[in-house]
C-alpha cells in the first residue's frame, strides 16, 4: 500500500499533475486530462483578450469544482513579478496554492534561484502554499525547504524539451534530503521518462508538453497515467540488484544426460 | 455628450466615462467580474470594492483570467 500524496496539506489522489497549455483545442485538451487522471492542473495567468472578451479563459473548460487549479508564475523573469502574479492568482479565489517559477534564461528557461528564493520568502510569508520549481541541485532545494516552501519541483531536464531525466542521481539525492514533497517538474517526453523519474521515488510529476504535444494527446494522457502509476509501484516494490553477469532463472537441476 | 477619460487598460489606451467605477469599465467591456481579477494601479482590487473604485485620467487597470499553461 502507498502512502497518501499531501502537498500543503491537501491530499490528491493522483501523483501525476498535468499542464493545461498548448494544447490544440480545448476539447482535446480535456479529454487528454481526464485519460491522465490527474486531479492537479496548472493554469497561467494573462490578460483578458478585450478584443475576443474572455474567449481565452480556461474556467469555462474546466469545472473548478473536479480539477484543483494550480496556478503557475511562468513567464516570470523577476522574483518582483513572480509575487505580483502569485497574487492576482490567488485572487481568483481558488486556493492559496502556487506554482512558482522565476526564469532566468530565455533559452533554457532554467530557474533564476537567487530570484526564486527571494519570491519563494515572501510569498510563504504572505501565507502561499509554494511549490518551487527549481533546478536539481540540493543546496537551493534545502534552502527552498527551511524558507517554508510545501514542494519541491527540481526539473527533469528544460521545460518544453522532453529530454526525459537527465540527471537521476541529483534528484534522488534531493528526495533523500528533504521532507516536504519533491515533484519532479519539466522535460518528460514520454512515458518511459515519467516511469523512470518515477521510479526514483519522488513523489510526484508535472508534465505538459509530453502530452499536449503527442500526435494523440488523449492516448498519451492514459500511457502517462499508467507510466506514472507503474514507475511508483516499482519505487516501492523495491528493484533487483543490477548484476554484470547473468544469472539463471530456471533451475540448473535435472537436467537431461 | 458624456465627458471621457483615457486610462490604460491591459497595456491599451481606452476612453471610459468620466468617474467610471471598475465595475462599470468591465460592464462596458462585457466582463463578467466573477471570471477576472483586476489590478488597479498595481494594486489588486477585490470584487466586492469594484463597485467603490473609480478610474481617473492616466490610470493603469490590469484584467486578467486563468489561461492555459504548465
């Protein structure tokens, strides 16, 4: 049996949280949520097309009522402008739950962690349940931890990239280190990607890309649901040792003459 | 003819009634207030006040809604 998935106190039921951009069109996109399970989804924050009245909004494809919204700070390069849009996210009048990004590089769109700390204190002050994404390296995941953060969410490999996991050893050491939970967040390209990050024993993944941007999002969707699901069970099954040699699996008794 | 007054919304200048409340800026835009938030000169204006808050000339007023995205 597993234990339940708790972010900032509030159970999920699934441990895979899924990104609500790039998808084709609205119909396919719920669909593709749905066949991933996902109760989390992350939404971003924009201005109202005043030419197009509210025709962009996402709430009146997804009922609020069945998926937590979590809001994301993407497009961030400041920790200044993070805060301002975590706060008008929170205005919505969802949840106090955000998933802050502050980017440091237009190309890689890696995390500028100096800014990421910054946002991340004053937001935990202002009483935000903050979900760091942030690279994978331990010390700024340890920092991201003491400054009161309710997860953890060391990338995989770039957003948008679908590099898959590249740096394994780190994000395991980062779980093995920190309390709150670590949700791995950006680069899953497909679904051996989620099963092996999951099978590090993370506790979560955030993924977008891999299933908007599968030439069948809705059966991707169900392949990460299942990847997700499997690469947890092997984590806690526990996997054999790795040996260099082989070793049988039929008896080598009684065998003929 | 009603008196007018350019404020700046969503990054465009815009000609709205003089003394216009928020909640009126967003009648006139067709915004229903349940689905958007607004920021009225950096500062972030609850629904229940945006009946009580009205723009002057040069203001900046920020509407914004959940959109796609990771």
């Amino acid at each position: 049996m597993d234990t339940p998935f708790v972010v900032g106190g509030r159970t999920f039921r699934s441990r895979l949280m899924i990104g609500t951009g790039k998808y084709a069109d609205n119909e396919t996109m719920v669909r593709a949520i749905e066949a991933t399970g996902a109760d989390v989804v992350t939404v971003a924050v924009r201005r109202v097309d005043l030419d197009r009245t509210a025709e962009g909004g996402i709430l009146r494809h997804l009922d609020p009522k069945r998926f937590f919204l979590l809001a994301n700070t993407a497009g961030c390069y400041t920790a200044d402008e993070a805060v301002r849009y975590a706060r008008l996210a929170r205005e919505a009048g969802f949840n106090d739950f955000v998933k802050l990004e502050v980017i440091g590089d237009q190309e890689t769109l890696l995390p500028d962690v100096a800014g990421l700390l910054e946002a991340a204190r004053t937001l935990v002050a202002e009483g935000f349940k903050v979900l760091a994404y942030t690279n994978e390296d331990l010390i700024t995941a340890l920092r991201l931890e003491e400054i009161g953060c309710a997860a953890v969410m060391p990338l995989a490999s770039p957003i948008g990239s679908g590099l898959g996991l590249l740096n394994p050893v780190s994000v395991r050491t980062i779980k093995r280190r920190l309390k709150v939970p670590v949700i791995v967040d950006a680069g899953v390209g497909t679904a051996s990607d989620a099963c092996v990050t999951m099978e590090q024993g993370v506790d979560g993944i955030l993924m977008n890309t891999a299933v908007a941007a599968a030439r069948d999002p809705v059966l991707m969707g169900h392949a990460m649901r299942l990847a997700v699901e499997s690469g947890r069970a092997a984590y806690l099954a526990g996997r054999m040792p790795r040996r260099e040699v082989a070793v049988p699996s039929s008896p080598t008794e009684g065998m003929l003459d | 003819m009603v008196e007018t007054v350019e404020i700046v919304v969503n990054g465009s200048p815009r000609q709205v009634a003089a003394g216009a409340t928020l909640l009126e800026l967003l009648s006139a835009l067709s915004l229903d207030p349940r689905g958007v938030v607004v920021e009225h000169n950096r500062r972030i204006v609850r629904r229940p006040a945006l009946g009580d808050v009205r723009v002057s000339s040069g203001d900046a007023v920020e509407l914004v809604q959940f959109v796609g995205g990771g």
